[in-house]
C-alpha cells in the first residue's frame, strides 16, 4: 500500500510539472505531511480492512454443561454435555456484504482524492499570491529606482534655474514649480515606501499559510518562480465541463455509494431469509450396575441442524425503504454537487478570460505608455513639461504593470481552480 501511495504522489508530481520544478517539490510534501490529507488516506486504509471483517462467516459456538451429580439414562449415566453450532447466512449474503464494504472503501477512496485536488489548489494558490506579493514589491521598489532618478534631475534643473536667474540671465523655466516638483516627487516617494511596508506585512500571513499548508516550521524558507507567463486555455470550455461531470471525485463518490446502497438493499432481501446451522453434540457417558452388570457407558455423538424462522418482516421491509430514501438523498445530493461545479466551472471560465483579455489590452497600453514616458522626459529636457508630467506618465506604467501582473496571476489560479475541480491534472 505504500508503494501504491509512493507511486500515487510520484505521478501526481510529474503531471504538474508545467508549474515548475519548485511547486511541484511543495505539491509532494503537502500530499505526504498534510494532517488533513493524510487523516483522509488513513480513514480509506481503515475502511479496507472493513471487508475481511463482514466476508467472513461468523465465530462457531461451543457450549459446555457438567453435572454435578451424573444423570441416570437408559445409555448409561451421563457426566456431560458438549454442543459445537456454526451458523451460515443465505447464500450469497457473505459476498454482497463484501461487495459492499469494498464499494464503501473506494468511495472513501473518492473522498481522499478530492481532498487532495483541495489541498493542492490551496497550495496553488497560496503559492501564486506569494509569488504576486513578492514581485509588486520588486516592481514598487524599481518605481522608488526612477523617482531617485527623477528627482535627481528636477533638483539639477532647479539648481540651474536659480543661478540664471541669480545671474541675470533669462531661465528656461520657474525655479519655484521645479521645487514644488521636487517636493511631489518625495510625497509619492515615501506614499511607495509605506506601499511596501505593507506588501511586506501582507506576505508574512501568506508565508504563514503556505507552511501551514505542508505541515513545517511557519518561518521555515519559501522559494519563488522567477516569473509567471500569460497561459492559455487549451481545452474547449464545454468538453472541459463534460470531463469534470466524468472525473470529478465527489460525482465518483456519489455513484459509488449509490452501488454500495443497491448492494445494501439486496443485503437486506438476503438477511431475510433463514439462516441454516450445522453441528454436533457430544454426551459422554458412565457404565452403571444394572442387575449386577454394568450396562451402558458408550458415548454418544449426534450431528445437529438448525434453521432461523424470519417471520418478522417488518424490520426487513424496513431496511429495504432505508436504502431507498438513501438513494434518493444520494442523488439530490449529487445533483446539487453538479450545480456547484457548473457555477464554479463558469467563474473560473469567467475570470480566465476576462484576466485573457485585459492582458492583451495592458500589453498593448504598456507599449503607449513606453512611448509617452519617452516624449514627456524629452519635453522635460527642452523645459516644455513639468518633471511631474515625466512622474505622472511613469506612474501610469506602474499602474499597468501591476494590473497585468495579478491577471497573470488571476490567470494561473483559475487553471488551478479548473484542475481540482477534474482529477488534478494540468489542462493548460
């Protein structure tokens, strides 16, 4: 059973490698030390000892009775009573019960696997926003890297400005806006300090989680991807519905149980039948003096048959209308699960492509941006535009970095969502 799980993990690993070697390495410490996952494996390793236990026929009974002062019989006088009784259900009774327990097993089985897709997904998860967190604070910080830049340059205009006009000679420009730039630029400069300040605080409780996730030390190091490309869907949306309905685990469960129920109604037709018994009595018995000779003493041995009488019904029939209410619940409750994995389906859908297509649109804006942020530093140069012209069109690239960043990262987690909602595995 190990090598199986060993195996089960391994495979796990390779199918996910599209996410990279690092997630991929956490993915197999969460699926081998998560309580929560691995308290799932061991309720389905329990419920597979559950069929050797009702496959089996019940324990024989062996009563035993001494007298105390033997009992005069015409066979002689007799010391003891020895009874051996084995009981067997109906035909085929022990077999369905196994059947039973075995359908029970594999859909604890079901259950197991879709806390795994769960646990994944919130490792994915967690994993992404981490990875999101970490590089808007390299993107604030490179920000922080051109306001310097920025207010190096307006200073140096400003300084400029001064001498000429101390000088007398005509300035290309107010000394008092260079300064009110100068002073701008360190207001947004300490506003993106405090920005990272707390992206910093924001990923210590996501560190926190992610460890908590793979059951480790909460400080315990975390490495990160170097960067997440834009994804692409590469299944058609309603074949991919049509495999969860077909893959899911829950939906697995579901139907498993509903075999196990028609095995518990058949069961239940069985156990009211009678139940046949075979087995032997033994009497040991003592010569006594009859007429002066001793007569009897031989021991006698009678084999035994028994057979239950069902004729109360009621407790059958009811048995029988149990399983069908079961079913029924089984499959309302069914039904209700394919509800929520449409509705879950169709906002990872949604959210995949509106992150698709604001992707393409940031793209498309960044490259505009590049151009501005090119024109309004030549504008600077040549005193036609204020360095807050230069900080306002920089700070609209920001802008549209970080948007692009978190529907790249919007992107991967509804993949994600979409993979735990089937059998786990990669569909991009």
């Amino acid at each position: 059973m190990r090598k199986i799980s060993f195996l089960f993990f391994l495979l796990t690993a390779i199918t996910t490698f599209s996410w990279g070697q690092n997630l991929d390495d956490y993915l197999i410490q969460a699926g081998e030390k998560n309580p929560e996952l691995q308290a799932y494996y061991h309720e389905y390793l329990a419920s597979l000892e559950k069929a050797p236990q009702v496959g089996n026929l019940p324990d024989p009974e062996l009563t035993m009775g001494v007298f105390f002062s033997p009992m005069q019989r015409w066979m002689g006088n007799q010391v003891a009573d020895f009874k051996l009784m084995q009981m067997f259900p109906w035909f085929g009774t022990l077999g369905e019960k196994k059947e039973e327990a075995n359908l029970l097993s594999h859909a604890r089985y079901q259950l197991f696997l879709d806390a795994k897709n769960k646990l994944f997904y919130q490792v994915k998860s967690t994993y992404f926003e981490i990875y999101q967190t970490q590089k808007e604070i390299q993107i604030q910080k490179q920000f922080l890297e051109h306001l310097e830049q920025f207010e190096r340059l307006a200073l140096a205009k400003f300084k400029s400005g001064s001498n000429e006009k101390s000088t007398g000679m005509p300035g290309m420009g107010s000394s008092e806006s260079g300064m009110s730039g100068v002073l701008d630029i360190r207001i947004q400069y300490l506003e993106k300090e405090n920005e990272i300040l707390t992206l910093k605080e924001n990923l210590k409780p996501l560190q926190i989680k992610f460890n908590q996730l793979l059951n480790r030390e909460i400080n315990e190091q975390i490495s990160s991807l170097d960067s997440l490309e834009p994804s692409q869907l590469l299944w058609d949306k309603n074949v991919l519905l049509d495999s969860i309905h077909s893959q899911n685990p829950m939906l697995a469960s579901f139907d498993t149980q509903m075999a196990a129920l028609d095995q518990q109604e058949q069961i239940a037709k069985l156990q009211g039948r009678p139940m046949l018994g075979a087995g032997i009595e033994y009497m040991p018995f003592q010569p006594r003096p009859e007429s002066g000779m001793m007569m009897g003493g031989k021991d006698m041995v009678m084999p035994m048959v028994s057979l239950s009488l069902p004729i109360y019904r009621k407790k059958t029939n009811s048995r029988i209308k149990e399983t069908e209410y079961l079913r029924e619940a089984t499959l309302l409750k069914k039904e209700k699960e394919e509800n929520m994995l449409a509705m879950e389906w169709a906002n990872a859908i949604r959210d995949f492509e509106d992150a698709s297509r604001k992707i393409d649109l940031y793209q498309e804006q960044m490259e505009l941006v590049h151009q501005n942020n090119r024109l309004q530093l030549s504008y600077f140069q040549t005193n036609s535009k204020s360095i807050e012209s230069v900080v306002s069109s920089h700070h609209q690239m920001l802008q549209i970095q970080l948007s692009q960043l978190r529907m790249i990262v919007q992107q991967h987690k509804s993949l994600a969502l979409l993979e735990s909602l089937g059998t786990g595995t990669p569909i991009n």
